[in-house]
C-alpha cells in the first residue's frame, strides 16, 4: 500500500483494497484490516476510509457489518470493476457540502421563514413521526423536511444546491449504508432535532437554528463515517 495524494479519494482508497486483497490472497469471508489499520497504511483519515468502504459496499464487493469490520465477498479482486465505482462526488464529499450549507440555512430560515413555511415545516416533522411509528425507516418526508428548510432560507440559489445534494443523498450509493445503520432509535433522534429546529425558527432564535441543525448532522456524520464531521 501506497500513501495517497488528494484527488477523488474514495476510488483512490477502493483501488488500493483491491490491490491488498490481491497481494495478500484474501478469500470470500476474511475481514479487511480494520478502518483505522486501513487509514494508517493509507495516510488518509477514517471518514475518507468510511466513504470508500461505503461504495465497495454499494456495489456488492465487500460486507460491512456494523460493530465487526468489513469483510470480502467477491472471489477475486481482480474481477472488482474498480474503474465502475466511480460514482462523481463520493458520499463523504457530499455529505460535508451539507455541513457547511445547512447550518447557514436553518439560521437564515429562522430570520426569513414566514409563519406559514414555519408551520409546514411543523407538517412535515409531524407526518415523519407517524410514518416512523408505521414503519421505523427514513421516508421522502426526511429529505423533503431539508428542502423546504432550505428554501425558507430566502436564498433560491442556495435552496437549488440543497435539492441537487438531497437527490444525490437519495441514491444507490447510500441507500445500502442507510439500510444498515438507519434504527428507530437513530430515527427517533432525527425527529427531536428537526423538532428543535422547528422551535428555534418560531422563536426566531438565529444562533439556535444554526447549533440544532449543525449538532444534527454532526450526530448523523458520526453515524456514517464514525466521526462527526462538519
């Protein structure tokens, strides 16, 4: 294994697993050196490890189980279509573009949301709790809370980006990872911190809007990429 230079990572990160499992003759079922073994022989951090497991995840190669490590499932690291992973902007990248944009929007919503964007915001959380308790898996209702937020925000431009992030959060390159980590406890504490939020932007509390939602992401980057992130 190589130390590795910035340029799209996660693939950078997937093309030096595949040449470990090949050197190393790893079978179906071995367990891959643990993330944080993997970002030292890498020279990268763990998060950027998460994303590119994520991915290896996305497209059958690898197994990750939660608490225990991730562990191959292909025979040969030969046959892995590295050259297919290349998924544009890996789920890490995607997710710290929502950090730095959506604690300034909770912020500018609280300054600039009418009563009425307020209460469909208070709508939406409600409907996402009575689907949580239907049936404990994330709904469109958790993404379409972020858009709208966003567009109270005032700012269109902005709003815009959102909506391309949100839909880019709602592809195949998540949706193995969410169906994995996702619980109903982690869902019950989504609902509480869009609650938050919500209060804050009727009190018209700015510093408020900003720390609930950026303690919501932090918690949800914990959970993805093992670290808070943002």
């Amino acid at each position: 294994m190589q130390p590795i230079r910035p340029r799209r990572l996660y693939q950078q990160i997937a093309e030096q697993i595949s040449e470990m499992v090949r050197t190393e003759r790893l079978q179906p079922g071995d367990r891959l050196p643990a993330e944080l073994e993997l970002a030292r022989r890498l020279g990268v951090s763990r998060p950027s490890v998460r994303e590119a497991l994520i991915v290896l995840e996305m497209a059958g190669l690898v197994e990750v189980r939660t608490g225990s490590g991730a562990y191959l499932r292909e025979p040969s690291a030969s046959a892995w279509p590295i050259a297919l992973l290349a998924v544009g902007p890996g789920p890490l990248e995607q997710f710290k573009a929502r950090c730095l944009l959506e604690p300034e929007l909770a912020a500018e919503a609280a300054r600039n949301a009418s009563p009425a964007e307020i209460e469909a915001l208070a709508a939406i959380v409600e409907r996402t709790a009575r689907r949580i308790a239907d049936a404990p898996r994330v709904s469109r209702d958790h993404f379409l809370f972020h858009e709208k937020l966003a567009e109270a925000s005032g700012n269109t431009v902005l709003a815009a980006f959102v909506r391309d992030l949100i839909t880019l959060m709602q592809g195949p390159v998540w949706l193995t990872t969410r169906q994995r980590v996702d619980s109903a406890e982690g869902l019950q504490k989504g609902l509480a911190a869009r609650r938050e939020i919500v209060a804050c932007l009727g009190r018209r509390n700015v510093r408020g809007a900003k720390a609930a939602m950026r303690a919501h992401l932090r918690r949800i980057g914990q959970l993805y990429f093992g670290e808070e992130i943002g």
